[in-house]
C-alpha cells in the first residue's frame, strides 16, 4: 500500500479563478505599485482593511514576507543592543535571524510537550535585559498564551507574536497575533494561506504600528499614500519591505478562503488521529486547544531516537515522503542553525555577539543548550496535512502511521 503524499501548500491548492481574476485586474490598471499606477486598483488597502475585520484588530500592515513583519515589528520596539529577546527551541531561522540583525541577544527558551513556549522555562529566562519574548505558534497549533501573558505582565515585557506557521488559529476562542503586543504573519508557499511571499504585522497599538509601519517603508509616515513626517519617536529608517500590489491581490482572495482552507485540514486530522489513537508505542502533541489548531501538521512522539528514526524511514518507503524526524527538521531546530550556533557576526565588527553593549548576555546555541526539547525532537516526527486530501489518501496515511509505529517492535526484537 504506497501511496504519493501531495505536497504541503495549503493555500495553492484552493487557488482558482479568483486568484487568476485579481492578479488580472493589477495588470490591466497598470498599478503594481500599492501607492500609485496608472489606476490604482488598491489590493494591499483592502487586505489590510479586510485583515483588520478578521483578526479584529485596529491595525493591520502588509509587508513583503514573514521575515519583514518580524523585523518591522522588532523596529516598532526599539529592539537593539543591550536587549535580550526570548524565543523557543523549536523555531524557524528567520525569527531568531531577524533578533541578531537588530544587534540584540537571542535567548533559548525549552518548549514542553506542546512543542511551543513552555512557560516554566520562559520565567527561568528572564533577566533584566529582556525586552521581547516572542512565541512562536510552532506547526499550526496555538502556545499557551494564558500563561505566556501573565508572565509577561507580572515582568512587563512586550510580547511579539510570531504566527507564520498558525494563520487563522486561535487559543480559547480568541484568534492568534492578538494576544500579545504584536503578531506577525507569512504568506510564503507553505503557509496556511499564501501570496508566495508575503507577510502581516498587526496590532491594537497605534505607536507600535506607526513605528512599523516607518520601518518597512522609508522610515516616514505616508498620509493618503503621500510620504509625511511623524511625530519624532516614530522618525526611523525604512527598511523597504512594502508589498507589492500583486501580492496583495491574491492575499486577498486567499483570506477569504482561509477558514474554509483550516476546515479542510483540521477535519483531515482528526480522522487520521481517530485512526491511529490507540497504535501502541504512539502519543500527540499535547494541544492547548484542539479548536484552535489550525491543522497543517500532525506531530507524534515515539518512545525513543532509534523508534523515530525507524518510523520515518517506513514511512518515507510507503510513499510519506515529506515526514520529518524533529531532530532533523532543518532550520526548524535551534541548534540545526549554524549561524547560530557559530555566532556568525553581521559585520568584522563582530556584533552583536562582541558588542559592549551585549558583555553581559553570554549564551550558547549548541545542542544541548535546550535539554528537554532536545529530547522531544529525538523521538518526535512531524508529517504534514495537505489541504486537499481524500478520505482513500487520509486511511492509506494512517494505515501507514499504525504499520511504522507496529514495524517497530518486530524489528527491534529481532535486533536486540
Ligand atoms: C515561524 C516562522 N516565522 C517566520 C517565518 C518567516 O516567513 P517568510 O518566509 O515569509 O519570511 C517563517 C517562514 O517559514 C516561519 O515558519
């Protein structure tokens, strides 16, 4: 029984005319550019009003990719040298790329069985130099923001939500990016929804946003598209990251979409975790909401490296090519991330690692630095859920889930 897997674009297999229809209409009004054309047909306005409505925050801000939301929102809070900033063990390159290229410190926080934040360890990490801790929604699924927040509260230090990977998802009714001071979005191929690349800065903070929004542009304000000039402790320098209009076309389109996208792939997962729930030697990610999971990855632990390892390899030969052990996961995994690990400086200068502004922030990026997720992502495999799947391609998934994880036994006893 070996079956083809599709690929994880969750947003490119929704598209259809609309999308064809949108990037049309740019075209014809020769408007590119979200400012001004020939006939400014406004896509990125109406995203961004439509992104307001549905995240229900005041402001909502396009920029050009995941990575420009996070470092327009870490402008926004004067993240520089001399700050620390938390992020979790599991991760993508660019979140704690875009803490080293303000100069500032990243420090590693464990994630626990929910594979983000583990609040125990956020508070353990918390020095008088943190000034940003930043969750990443890991994988589809919601952090505990409950207890996030309150931590955060009781230090008042700002909360930066990262929710590339959790678009549309929400933690006890209230959706993702709107619990902290900040939330930020990818629109990149493998998202929940996509332009190919793009990314969203939101908040209910109108300082914050004039901040970001000055630092993705030219580092000015604009008033009715028009360059203007802020009041002073908004004057920043712009880091050209605007989306262009054919992006914001299709963007717009793929959000209202978006439900329907989650409901697809949430549905898909729950029948294959009803199918595999009782495999022995198999448990879930521990979700801190079912109902907000957004649904684009199922992650399951095994009892052990060599069980993983030999789970994935099954898997892989039945046809789930794109299962990932966790320890593997590429730029995922912190100490996966070399330069990181080698503390790779931005200039000869050697920062931000030999700043003096950061003498006192030492920290260490090695395997190792993160014991408890270390352990996790050993013996924990991570296989996405397309968006498009048939009932015949979610029973032939989980009939393969049930024989690697039953392979296992047979094999290991002959071996030992
Ligand atoms: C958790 C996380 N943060 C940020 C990003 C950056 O987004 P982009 O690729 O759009 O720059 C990604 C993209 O993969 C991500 O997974």
């Amino acid at each position: 029984m070996k079956i083809n897997w599709p690929h994880e674009f969750p947003g490119v297999y929704w598209q259809d005319k609309k999308e064809e229809q949108a990037v049309l209409d740019v075209l014809r009004n020769g408007s590119l550019f979200r400012y001004y054309g020939l006939r400014p047909p406004k896509h990125v306005d109406r995203y961004e009003k439509a992104a307001c409505a549905f995240y229900q925050v005041k402001h909502a801000l396009a920029v050009n990719s995941g990575t420009g939301a996070l470092m327009a929102s870490m402008r926004a809070f004067g993240i520089g040298p001399g700050c620390e900033v938390i992020v979790p063990a599991f991760l993508w390159v660019a979140t704690v790329g875009a803490v080293v290229q303000m100069d500032a410190i990243p420090v590693l926080c464990e994630v626990d069985d929910t594979f983000t934040m583990d609040p125990w360890d956020l508070q353990r990490k918390i020095t008088p130099r943190t000034k940003l801790i930043v969750p990443i929604h890991m994988a589809g699924a919601p952090c505990n923001m409950t207890a996030i927040m309150k931590i955060a509260r009781q230090h008042g230090i700002p909360v930066l939500e990262d929710c590339a990977q959790c678009n549309g998802g929400s933690y006890r009714g209230q959706k993702v990016g709107t619990f902290g001071d900040m939330g930020i979005f990818s629109l990149q191929l493998n998202k929940n929804m996509t332009c190919g690349e793009g990314g969203l800065v939101i908040t209910n903070n109108t300082h914050l946003y004039t901040r970001a929004f000055a630092a993705h542009d030219m580092g000015l304000i604009r008033v009715n598209g028009r360059l203007s000039m802020p009041e002073p402790s908004s004057l920043l320098w712009g880091g050209g990251r605007r989306m262009s209009e054919l992006c914001g076309a299709v963007a717009g389109v793929q959000l209202r979409k978006l439900p329907k996208i989650l409901a697809q792939m949430r549905a898909s997962k729950q029948r294959i975790k009803q199918w595999i729930k009782n495999t022995p030697g198999l448990s879930f990610r521990r979700l801190t909401d079912e109902q907000g999971d957004s649904g684009p990855f199922l992650i399951l632990t095994l009892s052990g490296e060599k069980q993983a390892l030999q789970a994935v390899r099954v898997m892989r030969e039945q046809g789930l090519h794109n299962v990932h052990r966790l320890a593997d996961y590429g730029l995922h995994i912190y100490s996966n991330i070399p330069s990181l690990v080698k503390k790779i400086p931005l200039s000869p200068a050697g920062n931000p690692w030999r700043l003096e502004a950061n003498r006192r922030s030492v920290y260490n990026y090695q395997a190792g630095a993160c014991p408890q997720s270390d352990e996790l992502f050993a013996r924990s495999i991570l296989l996405p859920i397309p968006s498009r799947l048939t009932r015949k391609q979610e029973q032939a998934a989980a009939q393969i889930i049930r024989k690697a994880a039953g392979s296992l036994d047979a094999r290991y006893k002959t071996n030992c």
